[in-house]
C-alpha cells in the first residue's frame, strides 16, 4: 500500500466516533496515529460484555496504537506535552472548554509546537448559543434536516448507521489534510475546527440547495421520486433495486425485462415528468410484476438489458459479491487476542495498488511500553 501520509504524526485523543473516525482515515492513508486514552477503562466505546473490545470501537480505531494517560497527574501531563512536540496533528472531539480544563487547548499546544495542526471537533460549535448542548449522531442528523429526509412519515422510526459521526470525522480528516498541505508552504500550523452540524448542514447540500433556489422542501420521498428509484420484492423474499434516472433506453430495457414493451406508451409513463408525477402507480405496477420471478431470475434479465440495478443485500451477501472479491473489498490482520480480525478496507487506491494491508484495532495501552516508558525515563532527573 502507498502510505501518502507516512512520517505524518497524530496525536488522537478522541471518543465515540467523530475524533477516532478522522483519526483512522488519516491512519489508512499511512499516517502514525497515537490514541492517548484513560487508564483502566479507555475510550467509553471500547466497553462491550464486560470487555474493552466492542465492535462499536474496533470500527473507527484500525491501523492505530494505543497509549494511556491521566493528564491529572504531572508525570503523564509531562509524557502529553512531549508527545504534542514530536507531533505533526492532534485530534480531540472534546465539549468546548473540556480541552482547556485538561490542559489540551489550542493556545497551550500551540506554545509548545507551532507547527502543530490543532482539530477540535463538536456538536454545535466551539462558540453560540447551542454550543455546550450535548450531541449524538441523531441529534445532529435532526438538526442538519437530514434525519427528515430519512424517516417515513407512515412509520417514524430512526433508521440507518451513524451517518453524522462518520461524515464529521471524514470533514475534520479533510480539514486536517489541507492544513498540512498549507503548512508545507508555510511552516506553520493551523486550528482545524468542525462541528456536527455543519459538517452535516454541507453533507445535506442537495436539500439546501432546493431550498434556497426553488422555495422547495424536500422530504423522504423526494430525490427517490426525481431520480427514479426503486426496491422491489421477488418471488424468493429477496429484494432488488433499481435507479432508473432518465434515459430512456433504461426505461426501454426495464421494459423489455419485464416483457412490457409496451409499457411507457402509457400516457402516466412516457415522460420523466409523467413518471415522476405518477410514481406511486409505477411502483404498485412494478410490484405485483417482479413477485413473479426470483431475484437472480431478475438480475439476469436486467443485466442484459442493461439497465441500473442492484440486489438489496445484507451484510453477509455483500461480500460474497462477485465483484466485492475482485476489489478485495474484505481484509484482515491477526487479531491481538489472537485469530484473525477482519475489516472492510480503505477504499482508496493509489497508482492501481489497492490498501490491503492493516493492522487490528489495539488493546488498551497495547503501546505503552514501546511509547510512553521512553519518555519518561528520558524526562527523569539524573541520578
């Protein structure tokens, strides 16, 4: 793997998901990631069954080491401040003022390493009036407008993964980077700072954008409607999905898999407006047709017709993909407890080389030894 950002230095003290998110992003770009973490317990999304290895932790913290410090007690403070001088980036994801009363806060680091890339991330922003309220993944997603486009009216419930951690902690890594780049040219550092809200203000764009250009207000069934999408059950319980957009030789093709060539003859479906007008009937048609066959009888059809479609997979189906083993999509590493560890790898490649290589999320303070004891045998006074 070409590690773009080898000899690059962080310093990670984050929890949950948004400041280990852009930790590992940085790290599976070849970055050096340090995750300094509390004695005994560690990060609050290592605890799982009674253990400090929930899967919960191992998604964010790949390809990283793990040292553990008090920074209330001046020996570990002591071993901190050394770290931020050898450092090139330090990420925390504290409330704001936390990192101050810590003794982490920008004015101080940047005292003793001007260099530094200082990323603090939050939930509402460092300053204004929501600034100290506390933020979750669906806290941020309701009030960016997102979690809206997600919830069907006719069953509200909130569903999907933890889109706004992730999406945060991708913005502070990209926020990061371009720091770096201008620090090249500058010598010095800069404070990175990003919040839930707006990193998911910018991730929602396209419903902003409607908002501000046509008065519109998008809701769940909105972009589906615009861009033609579709799921379908089959005969098999297996479900299939179609994006149609609009070219019309996607449509012919739809119809001729489904032996209804005829089909968009109809006045409610020969146009990109008709069929978006008259979604719901397309849909009902659609669905009493494909419970006829099973879903690979469909995806033969469809393939050959060359029409855009997926099978609605699950986890597990995913990767038994034809195609997701050609990209090598799945990767492992030794687990630290011992056996194999497995993972989804960075989708990135450079120069055709896929990043197939990892290293397993480490135990706590699984680099302590190697890190922090050098440190402090080098700041104890000579005998």
């Amino acid at each position: 793997m070409h590690k773009v950002l080898s000899g690059i230095k962080v310093l990670e003290q984050g929890t949950f998901i948004t400041g280990p998110a852009a930790g590992m992003f940085l790290a599976d770009l070849g970055a050096e990631v340090v995750k300094v973490e509390q004695p005994g317990s560690g990060d609050p999304f290592r605890s799982f069954r009674g253990g400090l290895y929930s899967p919960h932790f191992q998604t964010y913290n790949r390809n990283k080491r793990s040292i553990t410090l008090n920074p209330k007690l001046p020996e570990d403070a002591a071993v901190f401040d050394e770290l931020v001088k050898e450092s090139d980036v330090y990420i925390q994801n504290f409330r704001p003022g936390a990192a101050e009363r810590l003794g982490a806060g920008e004015a101080r680091l940047r005292e003793l390493n001007p260099r530094l890339v200082y990323c603090a991330i939050s939930g509402f922003g460092q300053t204004g009036p929501a600034a100290n309220r506390p933020a979750y993944d669906t806290v941020a997603q309701a009030a960016s407008a997102f979690l809206k486009l997600l919830v069907n009216p006719a069953n509200p419930r909130v569903v999907g993964p933890a889109v706004a951690d992730a999406m945060t902690g991708f913005y502070a890594a990209y926020g990061v980077m371009g720091a770096l780049v201008e620090r090249g040219r500058t010598g010095l550092g800069r404070k990175v700072e990003v919040s839930m809200l707006e990193a998911m203000c910018h991730f929602n764009l396209d419903a902003f954008t409607h908002y501000f250009s046509e008065n519109e207000i998008m809701g769940p069934f909105s972009r589906p409607s615009v861009s033609q999408s579709y799921v379908l059950e089959c005969a098999d319980g297996l479900w299939i999905a179609l994006h149609m957009s609009s070219p019309e030789k996607f449509w012919q093709g739809l119809a001729n898999a489904i032996e209804r060539p005829d089909l968009f003859q109809d006045p409610r479906f020969a146009t990109r407006e008709g069929r978006i007008a008259h979604q719901s009937e397309l849909i009902t048609l659609l669905d009493g047709l494909f419970r006829a066959r099973s879903r690979a009888s469909w995806c033969a059809r469809l393939e050959a017709e060359d029409v855009p479609h997926a099978p609605m997979y699950d986890t597990r189906e995913a990767m038994e993909d034809p195609q997701a083993r050609h990209l090598q999509l799945e990767v492992s590493a030794p687990h630290p407890e011992g056996g194999e560890w497995r993972t989804i790898r960075s989708p990135v490649s450079f120069d055709g080389e896929k990043p197939l290589s990892v290293t397993a999320p480490p135990l706590l303070g699984a680099d302590n030894d190697d890190i922090v004891e050098p440190i402090r045998r080098r700041l104890r006074p000579a005998a």
